[in-house]
C-alpha cells in the first residue's frame, strides 16, 4: 500500500472508492486531509516493518454513519492471536483542554472537539459491542490518537487525561514510541485474515453490553405497565421465546393514542431482552426522541446509548441479525431509507418498512397513526401488515386502548380528534373532566403567563406552536424571537445540538431547564410529554364556517408544504393532534386567527384563571 501511496494513485483510487460506496464524491479538504495524514501514517508502518499489516481505511463503524480514519488488522506478536489498532489521524498543531472538563478540548481556536484520545477509546468500545467476532471484548483491541502535526508543547494541556491501551496519544514528536507501541500490537506478519474475520463477522450487541443495559433500563421505576401494556410486553417476549424455539417470525403491531404508553412498553422490553441476553435494539425516526433516551436510559451508563439507533441505519443489516428490533414511534418510518448520505450501492428504492422487518426475528412496530406528520412519513398499520405479508411473515396486533397521559383523559383525546376531524361527528363542546383542565387564551402573553405560574409551582410547562414562522440560525450565545404575534414574541426552540445561552440543546427542549423560554416546533415536541402544555395554532389551519381549511402558503415547513393538498391537510392536522395532546394536567389553547379563536372559545367557554393542581 505504502508504494500505490508513493506512486500517487493511492488517493485516486479512495476517492473512487468512496464515491461508489457512500454515492458523493469526498470535498477537496477531505482528500487533502488524507493526502496529508495517510502518507505520514503508510511511512511510519512501512519503517516500523508492518508492511504487511491490512490497512482499513475510512472503516465505518457498524450501524452508524461515524468512519475511522483507519484501522491496522494483524497478528499480535506474543499471542499469535488476531490483532487490531483503531487509529485516528489529526493534523492539528495546537489544542487546549476546556475549563471544568477533561474530555473536551478546544482545536487550534476553531471549535469544540472531543479529546482526540477519548474518541479513539469510544471508538474501540463501540467496535468491541457490536462487533460479533470480537466477543465483546476490546483485549484484542488498541486505540491511538496519532496528532502527527503537533509538538508536546501545542498540546501540554492535554496530557493530564487519563489513559490505557484503548486511549494512548501520540504526537510527532514521539514518532518513536508511536512506532513501539504499534509494534508491540502487531506482528510482521499477513493481516489478511484478520481483516477477513472483521468484515465478516455478524453485527448485534454484545452479551456485554445487554449485561450493562439491563439493570440501567429495566430498573427505572417510572418503567410501570399496567394492563394492555402488559398484554403488549407479554406478546412480544411470547413471540420472542417461540422465534428462539422455531423459525417461526412474528411482526407485532402495537397501536395506541397519546400516552397510552407505548414508549413505556419498548424501554420495558428493551430491558428486560438485554437481561435474559437477547440480542435487542431500539430505534426511531426523530433525533430528538432518541438523543433523549440516551441520555436517559444511559445517564450512568454511557455505552447504553449505542443500543439506541434510527431507521435508516438498517439498510445493510443482516437478515435476522437481531432477535428483536424494537421500533419506537413508528408513525415516523418513511417510504426508504435513501438521503443525501446514502452510499450508491444501497440506493435501492426498498420501503423502509421491509428493511425493519427483515432486520430481527421479531420486529416489534409501536404507532399512533394520528401522528403522521410528515407527507413521506408512512408508519401506519396497513403499510406495516402489507409489508408483513408480502414477506410471509404473521402479525400480531395489539391495540391500547387504555389513556395514560392527559390525565387519563379519554374525553379529552376524543375531543382533540373530533375537533380536527381526525374523527367523526365534528367539533364538540368541551363537557369538563375533573382529571384534565383545558382553556382558551386570550392572548398569547395570558398563556405564558398562566403557564409560567405552574412552572413556579414545581409543574413542567411548554409552549408550542404550527411551524408558522421562520426560523433564524442562532449567532453565538442568542436565539432570535422569530415567533411573533402582536407584541408578544419568543424565540423557537435551539436548533443546534449544544446549548446556545439558557436555551437547551433542540433534542432536549422538552425537559430541561430553559425550555420554557422557547417555542417547540412539533418535531421537538413530538414523542414527548410535560404537565401544562400551551399550543399556539398557527394561520396555516383556520376555521371557517363551519369546516377547517389548510393553508400551505402559510407554512414555513420547507417539506410539509410542497405536499399535495391533500397531504398538507393531513399533515397539519396530525400536526396540531400531537402539539394539542403533549400536556398531561393541562392544555391552553390560542389561535391567531379570529374566527378560528371565536370558535374554540365557543367550544371551551369561559377561560378560568388557574389550571395548576391546587386550583
């Protein structure tokens, strides 16, 4: 390899290969990048007598769109045992660690980054979790941050982090313990086989880390099932048990509305496969949901969080490579998996659907098909069932019909689908339920302000609106208040994934502190829940007469409103169905449209003064 390197062809030939791989040509800074760093690394192996090894280069981890800049596959020299070094290559010159942490750094001034050592550790952890031919296990594992560009003294601040042999970080300055440490790993010898046993091994979680994920997720106490809850979990780990027995493969469809605990039921399944060793995984198709259970479920434990995935990141999966798959919020799954950052040879056109099924012995599908919200989102029980049988598979269908958020309040479920006319009959007035308390506001400053007292009061609260307005970038530490009625105006919720001021990360909105002082759009509300919810219901769905009608050209959703009408119709619908039901004590209701206001507040009648418990 290092003599194709020397005769210049070696980044041609990457930049082919990744373009057929991943389906878009690598950027000029990218291949620079390699230029830069695999000739210093190809020369370094070819000096240290490696030449032999197998070089992975670009490898991607299982399951993920994260690449390792290379791994080195090879014999270890006292063991004979097969042997392998994940590497990282940077080129920085300079880094500083960020006060009050060990594990983030600042590069060069140009931004945050994780400490270049803990990555590489990450990396060679998550490779030994799902990664079958390694057991688990990270012993035949090392992990090498090379910073082949800087001096000891560019990155003085950076030595103090604690390390292993997952975590070691070389400099040019110590190209010779780089070199040493490589060669105590590696033997001279063929790494053929090696990378062979790799890229062959099946893909699933480790016993490991099932191990680790079950006392993490099965012991929260809030994880409670109550009947067809249990009914649901029962049938799943049936299908689970005669699927081990047999080749026999179930599909189990579990629909529910709002709060009927859906989530609860895959978290609690989740938990309790990874204690009897099943091999599971969760996913879904809204990153803020997921990076939420992350953080959740893998608040002690951070190497639960990789048993969290997306739909799309099953294009490839092996046939029955898991026992179950649990699909969360499945009203999100799409007509394929394909983006922007699709590989060309997994462009195929096949339903997402299918690919979910195929992926685990049991896939467990959970959905509300009220809350499609999307034109090419197509999660609903016939999409589902039809793919199952095409695939000749049985399916198990649950329904839950019991309300566990709201309040309990099926009254006011039923009130929010005959309102929108996602059920029939037509609006109703709102009879009362002392389990729930829903107004009208008169104002968008009387919600907040009404809101803010149950904040006080130790209650969460959020408001949220249709996607109306538009949506500026933050600059630095400020959110623009882009939603802005009258007076009164707020900014929407973080876009970024970090914290901009007070403002919480987007995925985290729903829950942390600092949301309250944001608008949430319905794709950060979405699959969540707090106790007094406010919904501002935007010009793109107004009353009038004695029917609703949808405006697309009120819409700031780039996607939603290029739909056909009677997508966009369907779509705002389901989209105030989701913002209308987030609440669990208490909804408030406002629209900026008169007669659409002057119609609720008929329904409703005469806004009360206080919606918290102690009213």
């Amino acid at each position: 390899m290092s003599q194709q390197l020397h005769a210049g062809s070696l980044i041609d030939h990457m930049t082919e290969q990744f373009r057929f791989t991943y389906g878009y040509h690598p950027n000029a800074a990218e291949q620079r990048s390699w230029d830069r760093s695999l000739s210093v690394l190809m020369n370094d192996l070819a000096d240290a007598g490696l030449s032999a090894v197998e070089v992975l280069l670009e490898y991607r981890l299982p399951l993920t769109s994260r690449r390792v800049d290379a791994l080195l596959c090879g014999v270890h020299p006292r063991t004979s045992e097969t042997s392998y070094v994940v590497v990282e290559l940077k080129q920085w010159s300079r880094a500083l660690p960020v006060d009050g942490t060990d594990q983030v750094v600042l590069e060069d001034g140009r931004g945050h980054r994780l400490h270049p050592a803990e990555q590489v550790g990450r990396y060679c952890e998550y490779l030994a979790d799902f990664n079958a031919g390694l057991e688990g296990s990270t012993r035949r594992l090392a992990g090498v941050a090379y910073l082949h560009n800087a001096t000891d003294e560019g990155i003085a601040g950076l030595w103090s982090a604690e390390t292993s042999d997952l975590r070691r970080m070389f400099t040019g300055e110590r190209r010779g313990a780089f070199l040493d440490f490589l060669r105590s790993r590696l033997s001279p010898a063929s790494g053929v086989g090696a990378a062979d046993d790799l890229l062959n091994a099946a893909v699933k979680p480790s016993k490991q880390l099932l191990a680790l994920a079950a006392p993490e997720i099965q012991q929260r106490e809030q994880f409670v099932l109550l009947d067809e809850q249990q009914v649901a979990y029962a049938m799943v780990m049936l299908a689970v048990d005669q699927s081990r027995r047999s080749n026999h493969k179930q599909v189990v469809v579990v629909t529910g509305g709002p709060g009927s605990g859906k989530s609860v039921i895959a978290l609690s399944l989740l938990g309790e496969l990874a204690r009897r060793g099943r091999t599971a995984l969760h996913a879904t198709g809204s990153s803020a949901f997921t990076q939420s259970l992350r953080k959740i479920a893998g608040h002690r434990a951070p190497r639960v969080k990789a048993l969290f995935k997306y739909y799309n990141q099953f294009i490839d999966a092996d046939k029955n490579g898991f026992d179950v798959l649990i699909n969360d919020e499945a009203h999100r799954v799409k007509e394929t998996s394909t983006n922007r950052w699709t590989p060309a040879t997994q462009r195929t056109g096949r339903p997402q659907v299918e690919e979910l099924i195929d992926a685990a012995r049991v896939p467990v599908f959970l959905l509300d098909e009220h809350q499609v919200v999307r034109p090419g989102e197509r999660g609903n029980v016939r999409e589902i069932v039809g793919a199952a049988e095409r695939m000749g598979c049985e399916v198990v269908a649950i329904d839950l019909n019991d309300q566990f958020r709201c309040g309990g309040s099926r009254a006011f479920e039923e009130w929010v689908l005959r309102l929108l006319g996602l059920s029939p009959g037509g609006p109703l007035p709102w009879a009362g339920d002392e389990a729930f308390h829903l107004d009208v506001a008169g104002s968008p400053e009387q919600m907040e302000s009404r809101l803010r007292v149950t904040l006080d009061e130790g209650y969460s609260s959020r408001i949220s609106a249709g996607y109306c307005w538009s949506w500026s970038k933050p600059q630095l530490d400020f959110l623009f208040p882009d939603v802005q009625i009258g007076d009164w105006q707020r900014p929407w919720n973080n876009p970024k994934e970090s914290r901009v001021g007070d403002a919480p990360a987007r995925s985290f909105w729903a829950y942390d502190d600092g949301g309250f002082d944001q608008v949430g759009c319905i794709y950060t509300a979405q699959g969540f829940e707090y106790d007094y919810s406010g919904v501002i219901i935007g010009p793109d769905l107004v009353w009038r007469q004695d029917r609703w009608v949808a405006r697309a050209e009120h819409s700031k959703d780039s996607q939603v409103r290029k739909a056909d009408p009677p997508a966009f119709d369907r779509a705002v619908r389901n989209t105030y169905k989701v913002l209308l039901t987030r609440g669990m004590r208490g909804t408030l209701v406002y629209s900026t449209d008169r007669e659409t206001q002057e119609m609720l507040t008929d329904l409703v009648g005469v806004p009360t003064r206080r919606m918290a418990g102690r009213d």
